[in-house]
C-alpha cells in the first residue's frame, strides 16, 4: 500500500478545497438564476393583473352600452303605441 505522506494528504486537501470552491460558484449561479426567474414571475403576474384591470374596465362599459341599447330599444318600442300629432 502507499505510504501516506503530508506531501500526498495536502495535495488532497487542495483538490477538495478546489472542487467545494466549484460547488460554491455553481450554487451561487443557480441563487442568480433563480432570482432573474423569480422576478421575471413577479412581472408576470403584474402583467395579467393589469390585463384583468382593463378587461374588468371594459366589461363595465360594455354592461353600460348594453343597458342604453336596452333603454332605447324600450324607448321605440313604447314610441310605436304613442300617438303622433
């Protein structure tokens, strides 16, 4: 078997403190993606919140024009039975 040396034990030690550095950086690059993921998130939702404000907008003057129509339609109806002069 090989003699174990503090020659051989540090070259390990150096090899394992090489690869956790690895480690380090990688983890540190996935924490920087996952923020750019999460604030990408972030703006979506503001982005259908706001399509959901401007469609609720829109409903509402839709129902408004609905009801004018239905106003004007009772409007003509009641016309025809009135007399004319």
């Amino acid at each position: 078997m090989a003699e174990i040396t503090n020659e051989l034990m540090f070259e390990l030690l150096k090899k394992i403190q090489a690869d956790t550095n690895s480690l380090k950086q990688g983890q540190s690059e996935i924490r920087a993606e996952l923020n750019a993921l999460r604030g990408t998130m972030v703006s979506v939702q503001q982005d259908i919140h706001n399509i959901y404000s401007v469609l609720s907008r829109h409903e509402t003057r839709l129902d408004r024009i609905e009801n004018r129509l239905e106003l004007r339609e009772l409007a003509e109806a009641q016309a025809k039975f009135e007399p004319h002069p």
